[in-house]
C-alpha cells in the first residue's frame, strides 16, 4: 500500500509541474496574440 502511495504522489507531482509548464505557455501564447492584434490598431 505504501509503495503505491508513493508512486501515485510522485504521479501528481508530475502532473501539477506539466500543468504549469502549460499555464505559462498558454499565458505567453495569449500576450503574444494580444499584441499582435493591439499594435496594428
């Protein structure tokens, strides 16, 4: 039990760093397009 404890830990240890990663890159992507589209007006 233990040892199946730790692996799911380690599993969501993982999964919240990929969706952070993600965060800041949905974040980049969504300030580049804002400024693509604030500079030509």
């Amino acid at each position: 039990m233990r040892g199946n404890y730790g692996k799911s830990q380690s599993g969501l240890q993982t999964i919240f760093s990929m969706d952070t990663t993600r965060f800041l890159l949905n974040i980049a992507l969504l300030s580049m397009l804002t400024a693509m589209i604030a500079i030509p007006t």
